[in-house]
C-alpha cells in the first residue's frame, strides 16, 4: 500500500489519502471545529480578499441545488454555493495539485459526501427539537469582537462571501449543529476528587513502577477517572444499542432487475459506426475547409553530428575514467535503501482497535509457531492490494517514503525477524526487513558503464559544441558555406543533397519517412528542430539545436504558403469524430425511448431484451439477492456486472449506490446517472435489514461512549514509537543560493576570508534568494527546508551555531551556502511525561472514529440521498 506510488499503482493509496485528508477537514472530534474554524477565518480568509477575490468567491451565493436529503421527514439541499464554499475554505484545490487529474473528480465526490453528512446530523438534531441558536449568536459576538466595529465587520463578511450577518448565521448553525448532536454520543459522568483520590488509595499497587516507586496521583487521576466513568450498567448500554442499531446495519439484500445504457460502448456499437458514411465524410470536409489546412512549410537542410559516431571515436581507459567518477562523486550517490515485506491488517476491516490488534498477533503466531511462510500469510491475511500478491513484497525503498512509525522499524530493525505489530494510520503492520543498503558513493565497478556513458556524453557534448562553433562562425563570417560544411561535417544521408530534407510541414502532416533526419524516432519532428524551424526566416541559419539522436545546424532555403489537406489524410480523424457525435446522439436517442416507455408503464424486462448494454451473462435476468454496498468485497455481483464504470480504488461510487439503496418496490423504474452510461433500475423485493446482535458490539458500544483508555493502550503506543513523542530540537540556518557551484564556491572563500559578510552576501544580487533576506534575513527552519536530501540534511545538522559549509550543496533550486545560526537538541521524553499527551491523542482518535460510525448509522436511516449527476 505505501509503495504502490513507487510501482505506479496509486488507487488504494489514494484512496487513504482521500479518506485521511476528509476526515481532517470535517468532524476530527466535532467538539473542536468551530474554534478552529474561527482561528483559521479572521486572518488567512481576510488576507485572501486581497487577492483575486472576485474569482475566489464567485458562485458562493448560487443556490442552484446539487444534493437533496431526506431524514425523519425531513428535507435539507446541499447547494452550488456551499459546495464552492466548502472546497474554497478546505483547501481541497491546492491539496490536489499534486495528484493527477484523474482523482480530482473523485476528490470533488468526498467532499459532496461530508456535506450530506453534514446535512444528515443537521436533520438529526432538528428532528429532536435541538437548537443551536444562544451558540450562534454567541460566536457572531465573538467576530464581532474581534473585527473592532461595524465596519470591519461588515469587511469581514464581504470578504468571506457573505452579503449580510443572516447569511453567516445560516451557515454557521449546521455547523454548530453537528458538533452539538454529536456531544450527545458520549456519556458525560461525573466523578467526585474524593471517589478519584480513594481508588488511588486503595490500587496504590496498580500504579507501582518497575523500580518500586508508585506514580503520583497527578499523573494518574485522569486515568482513574476515565475507570470509574465507565462502569456502564448492560441495561445502559441496550439501551443505546436499541436508540443507535441503525450503525450496525448490515448492508441490504435486494432483488433488483436492472437496464444499462452505456454511452460510449453500445451493444449495437458496430452497426453505429458503420452508419458514419463515406458522403457524410466528404460533406463535413467540404463545409470545414477551413479547420484542414496544413501548418506552415519550408524547404529545410541541416548539418548533422551524430551523437553514436561521435562515442565511437571516443576512448578512455579505466584511469580516466575513475578520475571522471572520483571528481563528480554526487553523481552516483545512493541513498540509505531497505527491502522490506509486509502484512497489513487495517482498522476498517475490524470493529475495534483491539481486535485489529489481536488479528496481527493471530498472523505472526501463524508464521513464527505453525511455521506459515511470510509471504503465504500475505497473500492470506494482508489488507494491501498492492503487495499482498507478490508476498507483501514492497521492493527496496528510501526514507521519506512510508509513514514515521513503519519507517522507523524498517531501517531499524534486523533482517529476517518479523517485527511485533507496528501501528500506522492505517493499521497494524507486521513487518519483515529484507535487506539493506547503506547511504554513500556506490562502488566504481558497480557504476563503471554509466560512468563510460557519463564520460562520453560529456566530451561529446564539447566537442559537438567546439565543431558547430567553428562552422557557424565560417558561415558567418562568410568564410565558406553551409553547403560546403555540410559536404565536410555532416554525418546523414542528405550531406549528398547538399544537407536539404526536402519540404516539410512545421507541424503536423509529414510523412514520417520524409522527416527520419529531424527526428529521434517518435511522432513528428523533435521538439527542438521544430521550435527552431519556426523562429527561422528563409536563408537563416540556426544556432546549436541538440537532440537524442545528436546535434543540428538547421537551414530553411525557403517558406511555402499553407494548403490544404487532402481527404485522404483527414479522413480517419472526421469519422472519429463523426463516430462519436452519433454514438451521442444514438445514446440520447435510447434514453430518451427508454424514460418515454417507462412513463407509459413498460416492463422493464421487455426493455432489457431491446436495450441492454450490459455483457455481462447476469445481464439478461433479474438479480436476486444483491448486496448494495459501497464495499467492493461485499459487491461481487455489482462489481461483475458495472466493473469499472463503478469501480474507483476499491470501492464503488457512492452516489450510484445511494441511488440504489433509497429505492423501494413500490416506486417505478428509476434512472440513476453516471458519467458515462444511465442504469435504470427496479427494485422487486428488499430483504428485512439485518444488524450484528448485541452481544457482539457490547464492549464496543462501551468503549465508543465512554472513550475509556487502558493503560496498556498507552504503554503500547508510546513503545511502538518514542520517537513521536520526541521534543523536537530548532535548528534555524541562513542560506545563500548561487546558480552554479563555481560561483557559490567562490564566494564561500570570499565570506569565509572576511573578505564579505554572510548577510551582505545575502542582499547581493547574486544570492537568487536574495528576497528571503529582505525579509528575514534568509533564516528558515531546516525542518521546512525541504528541498535539501537526506545526505544535505546530514551535512546541515553537522554545523554548528555561527560555522558555514564551505562545500556548495546542490538542491533542485541551485547551489546553497549555509549557515547554521540556531541549534538546540532533540530532548527524549518519558512515558511518565507524555502520558496524558497519548491519552488526549488516543481519545480525539476514538471521538473522530464514534462520529464517523455515527454518519453511517445516520446514512443508513436516511429515506433519501440524491446527488444530482451534472453537479458530481
């Protein structure tokens, strides 16, 4: 799972990004969210009405509706405008820029998702006479407060895209909703000092330590408390079983028949496509003359270096070559590396924590005392869809890759032993280290032919360079002519037609037999002879244009007018494209025949045998005993028939499920829309919902209300991983950025001298972050300096306060001078010490985990929620 981006296999990883990205914009325990929700308004939401504004908040007002949900009766929209708002606020856009395209929509879904989860615990408190207005009205008081006057508030709300204080009333009392329903979840009791202070007294040897001594009771009490809270009677706990059964509802049975119209991939879809005829073809070349005319044309010649010809007479034996390795030793550098296998058990595949645990403890039994290999247990038991195939095998990989806890055991721990259960985010891993590779230079034997490769392409490039220098400033000088030269230099076939390719089009068009000589083999002309060909004027010469293949003087003899593009050429693309404007129109065309029969009563079974789309050999009947669920493994039917048009990272999408599941067998015939295709769907009977029985959830409802903590869950925490709990030294540097390392090097020598001092370095106009030092004097904390790699991390921390490095260090933005100016060190803290900090930790875990089932338990008693499909 966390190595899949290194085998571009991204889905589940993303998908737990997903998930762990919205959960931290919305219910990460409801108690704390307006509070940060107003520390994050008054300053970062002001600051951004100054910039681009308009465009920012456009659309927030829209009450155009994207969403309808329906609870206990009751009926709330999700609109356009909260929608923007939600993504605006969020950040969701800047969080996407670094995943590909493709998940943004998906993304777009999860937030639509926390909305109605949003609205569904406004119904709740609603359809329980809840309100919310005293706490409302209290947080505008505070805003106001805080602006100064009226006017600044008034500023305030413009500048969030508010037009007056009811609409920020209306958008703050969901919110303040949610977080008052979902105090309901925990029992709330009272326990007395003195009730605290007599268990201290009388289980003094519960809190003894392994040297004898008892913890104080300061560092206990809470733990204590959190004890005598959670003596639930079983009559209580029934009680809120019977109140919350809802959240464990099993998914539901149901038999469904149901009618798929794809569109893009019709059953008829080769009938379609032969329909697209040669006149058709013809007509819609003759009226778009216009969009077929070719690029510009020119008759071009070069002067070709050949990149292969010119290694060829390029030799070094191994002295040379090992003082070309010893001088550039960043070149073949290789960072700290392990190999590594795991097992994953994940937290959402387990009712608790606990038993999550005690399910890994049951794997590692299996493979240390039955003797099961690791990589079978894998292949049985891991949660990992992207190693549990190859044995929980995760390949090598460096550090900065996994989460903090994994990491650490994988480059700590020895090869071969199978780790004790380690607890990610994720879940609990067992881990075995493979092999491991040390950071540093690797060996010259190890890297001898790419350093050969280095080497060459190096004095290729210079003497490429030395030749084409030399012919230009002939031609230039007029000395001799680039016909002359190409006749003495060139190395391709056209030196024998005074270097001319012929005439060719400067874009799409050519043959690519025409353009061999200006391309290295893909499609069209290389980018660089093209952008270059362009620029040219007829009779020009270019400069040095280097490409895979080599290195080019390119001539155009003349330009030609653009003409027109013969039929032949464009043909393939027009029917494309006609192709797909009829499979459209055939599309609209049978859903539009398909809605007309169902409102006049049609079976949908008779509408099958014409309709279906659907190639699957369960397409042809009713589906009895379907399970609706977003889960894929619960699924196999759904996930069989629709495949990928539902599948997305290993779950369905939810908007079709609930388009599904809210469907009863007295409705009609419904169409539920996706992207790509409309199922229509009839439901003919649901199974009575089934729920786990008490006795099975008994300690879960117990631990989820009264968000009891076991010692020992403490204990296991802090030995997973002390160094989480680490007070964090601050190491502050300056630093000077040069765009080559000859001039950093230089002036290091020269600060270093006294010649120069650093901080006028800084506001030089060499330094390319010279702004950083008009600002602050070009101090950063190295823990944000995350351009620097490991090994300069390494060298950085080395320093000490006031010392500079004399070795430029490399970065992707240039070269770095830098300068250690603060540094303190890491403090270890003890268990004694962070204690209540895990407990607090622990707690705000379970409160985000109680308030996630409780969304579910609400979505299960839901009577309806409809995503509307243009809006998804």
């Amino acid at each position: 799972m966390l190595i899949d981006t290194i085998r571009k296999k991204m889905k589940v990883i993303i998908w737990f990004i997903v998930i762990a990205f919205v959960l931290s914009i919305f219910f990460v325990g409801a108690a704390g969210f307006l509070d940060n929700w107003s520390a994050t308004q008054t300053r970062p939401v002001q600051g951004r009405a100054d910039d681009n504004m308009p465009d920012q908040l456009s659309g927030l007002r829209s009450e155009k509706p994207v969403a309808l949900v329906r609870h206990s009766s009751l009926d709330a929209t999700v609109t356009e405008g909260q929608f923007q708002r939600f993504v605006l606020e969020s950040g969701v856009m800047e969080r996407l820029k670094n995943l590909p395209p493709a998940f943004h929509k998906y993304m777009m879904q999860q937030v639509m998702d926390q909305l109605v989860s949003e609205k569904l615990m406004y119904l709740e408190g609603s359809s329980q006479k809840m309100s919310v207005s005293s706490q409302v009205m209290t947080q505008i008081d505070s805003f106001k407060q805080r602006a100064g006057s009226p006017e600044a508030f008034e500023q305030f709300l413009k500048s969030n895209g508010f037009a007056n204080e009811a609409e920020f009333v209306a958008y703050l009392e969901p919110k303040m909703m949610a977080e008052a329903v979902s105090m309901q979840l925990f029992r709330s009791v009272e326990v007395g000092q003195d009730e605290i202070e007599l268990y201290y007294k009388l289980n003094e040897d519960q809190f003894k330590r392994n040297d004898g001594t008892v913890e104080p009771l300061s560092q206990v009490q809470e733990l204590i408390r959190m004890e005598l809270a959670s003596k639930v009677s079983d009559e209580e706990l029934l009680a809120y079983y019977e109140k919350h059964k809802a959240r464990w509802q099993k998914p539901l049975v149901m038999d469904l028949e149901l009618l798929y119209l794809s569109a893009t991939d019709p059953k008829d879809l080769n009938s379609v496509r032969a329909s697209v005829s040669e006149s058709m073809i013809l007509d819609f070349y003759n009226k778009n003359t216009r969009r077929f005319m070719s690029a510009e044309r020119a008759e071009v010649a070069h002067l070709f270096l050949s990149r292969d010809e010119l290694s060829q007479k390029l030799n070094a034996d191994d002295s040379e070559l090992l003082k070309y390795y010893t001088e550039r030793p960043q070149n073949y550098m290789q960072s700290e590396e392990v190999k590594a296998s795991h097992i994953l058990l994940r937290f959402a595949d387990h009712k608790t924590e606990t038993e999550t645990l005690d399910k890994a403890e049951f794997v590692k039994q299996k493979i240390l005392v039955d003797g099961m290999d690791f990589a079978e247990a894998a292949r049985q038991f891991s949660a990992d869809p992207g190693s549990k195939e190859q044995g929980g095998d995760l390949g090598f990989f460096p550090r900065g890759m996994m989460v903090p806890s994994f990491e650490e055991y994988a480059f700590t721990g020895p090869i071969g032993v199978v780790s004790e259960p380690v607890r990610t985010e994720y879940g609990y891993h067992l881990i075995r280290v493979e092999e491991k590779n040390e950071a540093g230079v690797k060996a010259f034997d190890l890297v001898k032919e790419q350093v050969l490769k280095d080497f060459q392409s190096e004095m290729v490039g210079a003497q490429a360079d030395k030749i084409l220098d030399d012919a230009l400033a002939l031609i230039r000088q007029k000395k001799r002519s680039f016909e002359q030269l190409v006749q003495e230099l060139s190395h391709a076939p056209s030196k024998d037609k005074q270097g001319v390719v012929g005439i060719v089009f400067l874009g799409e068009g050519n043959d690519d037999s025409q353009i061999k000589e200006l391309s290295s083999g893909g499609v069209g002309m290389d980018e660089p002879v093209l952008t270059a060909l362009k620029r040219l004027k007829a009779g020009e010469v270019s400069d040095l244009v280097e490409t895979r293949q080599g290195f080019h003087l390119l001539k155009v003899n003349r330009k030609l007018d653009r003409v027109q593009l013969p039929l032949e050429k464009v043909k393939d693309g027009i029917r494309e494209d006609l192709v797909k404007q009829v499979i459209k129109a055939h599309y609209e065309s049978r859903k539009s025949s398909v809605n007309e029969a169902v409102k006049k009563g049609a079976e949908i079974s008779t509408l099958m045998e014409k309709y279906q789309d659907l190639k699957s050999n369960l397409s042809g009947r009713p589906l009895s005993g379907l399970i609706v669920s977003s889960d894929v493994e619960q699924s196999v039917e759904i996930q069989s028939l629709l495949g990928e048009t539902l599948l997305y990272s290993g779950r369905l999408d939810t908007p079709v499920i609930d388009g599904i599941r809210y469907l009863k067998p007295s409705m009609p015939v419904t169409a539920v829309e996706l992207e790509d295709a409309t199922v229509f769907v009839k439901v003919k009977a649901i199974k009575d919902a089934e729920f786990s029985p008490f006795s099975e959830v008994k300690e879960e409802i117990r631990q989820d209300i009264t968000l009891k903590v076991n010692v020992s869950e403490i204990e296991a925490a802090y030995a997973q991983d002390p160094q989480k709990y680490i007070q964090r030294g601050k190491l502050v540097i300056q630093q000077l950025v040069y765009q080559s390392e000859s001039v950093a090097r230089e002036q290091a020598k020269i600060i270093n001298s006294g010649g120069l001092k650093f901080e006028d370095a800084g506001r030089s106009s060499l330094n390319l972050d010279k702004g950083s030092f008009n600002r602050n004097d070009g101090k950063i904390e190295l823990s944000d300096a995350s351009f620097f790699d490991q090994n300069a991390q390494e060298k950085i921390r080395a320093l000490n306060p006031g010392e500079m490095n004399l070795e430029p260090i490399r970065s992707n933005f240039g070269w770095h001078i830098v300068k250690m100016v603060e540094k303190s060190e890491d403090k270890s803290r003890t268990l004694e010490e962070v204690r209540n900090e895990i407990l607090q930790e622990i707690q705000n875990r379970r409160r985000s985990e109680v308030v996630s089932k409780f969304i579910t338990e609400l979505r299960n008693k839901a009577e309806l929620i409809q995503i509307y499909t243009e809006n998804r």
